[in-house]
C-alpha cells in the first residue's frame, strides 16, 4: 500500500500515519514467517550437505575409524539440531515479546525495547499468551515511567447544548479544540460534517 494512494482518497496525514503503521506491523508478521521457514530450509541443507560428505569419508575408514566417525557425526548433528531450536524458540518469544508490549500502549520503540529488555533480565515466561509477572514488571515500569504510556482514558465529547440547537451540533471551535481521537471519531461517524468544520 502506497501512501500516495492513501493521499488520493483525501485522507489526512495522521490517518494515513496510522494506516502506514498497521500494514507495516502485518509485513512485519510475514517477514518473521519468512525467516522461520528459512532458517528450516537452511538448517535441512546444512544437516544434509554434512552427511553427504561424511558418507563419501566412510569408503576408505576402517570400522573402528567408522564408529568413531558415526559417534562424532551424532553429536555435531544433536548440536546443530539443538541450535536450530534455540533459534526457532528465540524467534517464538521475540514475536511474543513484541505482541504483548504491543498492547501496553507505549508511546515509542525505546519504551518497547527498554521493557523488552526488563522482561529478559527477569527471564519472564509465557503461559500461552500470558506473560507470568508481567503485570507485576508492567506496574513497576508504569510508576518509574508513567510518561511512557499513551494516555486511553476518554476524552470529553463536545455538543452545543445551547436551546433550540442540535445536541450534536459541533462548532468550528469545538472542531479546533477537538483532540485527534475525537476527530478521527467525527470523521469515521461523519465525514461530510468532518470536512466542512476543517475547512
């Protein structure tokens, strides 16, 4: 998705911002998907490339060169194998990692990684999606850096409740006024009201 595409259907800067961002999150989804299935298919390549040439060494070993060379192939191949999952788990609670400080409405990256990095400090586990103490971390981050957070209490709604008027009539100043959750709100409820205020 081009965000000139986006600019073309009128949308504002903030909007198309936010748009921008969701469908980076889902290439960014995709691409960890892609890495996984590569780190297999490289991994199996290795595994059989190593074999293969152990095989060809066995033509001219005797059989208690053979044994020997058996017994070493089976630990570098448990030690590959055990590598490769290290790396496959490691994969698994990054993404885990990023999808829960995802919901804690962080303001920015550093935030995110600086509460990342707490979590493997503390060497926190998953329970499914549940991350055992993390509400406990999450408090604690929150009392040392509660600008941190985006704040998600609702904002006030603005109505002239002037006699005669509309309940829901929003003047130019209210629309000024208005936060951007408020506006974007106005513009999904009603946008031919939306453009009109703002221009």
């Amino acid at each position: 998705m081009k965000r000139e595409f986006l600019k073309g259907l009128g949308l504002e800067e903030t909007v198309i911002d936010q748009i921008m961002d969701e469908n980076g999150k889902d290439i960014n989804k995709a691409n960890e998907k892609v890495k996984t299935l590569e780190i297999e298919v490289n991994n199996t390549k290795e595994l059989l490339t190593n074999a293969n040439k152990e095989i060809d060494s066995y033509k001219s070993m005797d059989i208690d060169a053979i044994k020997k060379s058996a017994e070493d192939y089976k630990t570098k191949y448990e030690t590959a194998e055990n590598d490769y999952k290290a790396k496959i788990a490691e994969m698994e609670l990054n993404n885990k990692l990023e999808k829960y400080v995802d919901g804690l409405n962080l303001k920015n990256d550093i935030y995110k990684n600086a509460v990342i990095s707490q979590i493997k400090e503390k060497e926190l586990k998953f329970d499914g999606d549940t991350l055992l103490g993390g509400e406990e971390l999450v408090k604690g981050f929150k009392e040392k850096y509660a600008e941190a957070f985006v704040d998600t209490k609702p904002k006030p709604t603005f109505a002239d409740t002037t006699p005669g008027s509309s309940q829901n009539e929003i003047t130019k100043k209210d629309f000024n006024k208005m936060s951007y959750q408020n506006k974007l709100k106005l513009y999904n409820e009603n946008p031919d009201l939306y453009k009109q205020l703002k221009n």
